[in-house]
C-alpha cells in the first residue's frame, strides 16, 4: 500500500499540472529490488483511487531488472549471484545502483 499512496499524490499533482480531469492510464516503473508485488499493487491501486482524480484508471505495470553502474571502469550491468555482485568487466566491488530500487511514475494518459 504505501508505494501507492506515495505514488497517487504525484500523479494527482501532475493530472491537474496538465489539465487533465480525468485520466485514463497510469504508467508505474517498478523496480524488482522493492519487492512491490504487481498483482498486490494492482489491489491497492483499485481501492485507492476511488474518489479521486484517478478513479476508473487503469494501471499499467512496467517490471524494472535491478542495473548497478561500476564506479572503476563505468559500465552498466545486472547485479547477480552469478557474479558476485562484482563488474563483470573489471571485477570491482565498487559499484552503486541506477535501475530498479524504486517505483515512479513513468506516464498518466488521458486518453
Ligand atoms: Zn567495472
């Protein structure tokens, strides 16, 4: 619940920021590290928007793969047990997380 009770104010905010009075989809990114359940997030979303803005909306669900960018060598890769967590090009343990620790809103639609 909390994901999408944090979630409807922004997409309330930006419904009305845009002139929009009734909207029709919303788009969330959820990444796999907030262990955020799709079907769960679905259930809440039904229940939450009902007597606002977003009622009769729908909500699209986008999966987002945990992706760590190396601070040695730069490059981008998915975090795993099959490789230690560690780059896989130069090995370092230096690493910080770019994808998939958090829920945002990707796009509200009108229509
Ligand atoms: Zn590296």
């Amino acid at each position: 619940m909390s994901y999408i009770a944090r979630i409807l104010p922004m997409a309330e905010d930006a419904a009305q920021k845009n002139h929009m009075d009734r909207i029709k989809n919303v788009t969330l990114e959820v990444g796999a590290m907030t262990g955020a359940m799709p079907e769960l997030l679905q259930e809440c979303y039904k229940e939450a928007i009902l007597g606002t803005l977003l009622e009769g909306s729908e909500l699209t669900i986008i999966p987002v793969d945990i992706m760590a960018a190396c601070e040695d060598c730069g490059c981008t890769y998915a975090p795993s047990k099959e490789n230690d967590y560690r780059c896989p090009k130069c090995h370092s343990l230096k690493s910080h997380i770019i994808a998939g620790r958090d829920v945002v809103i990707k796009s509200i639609s009108d229509h």
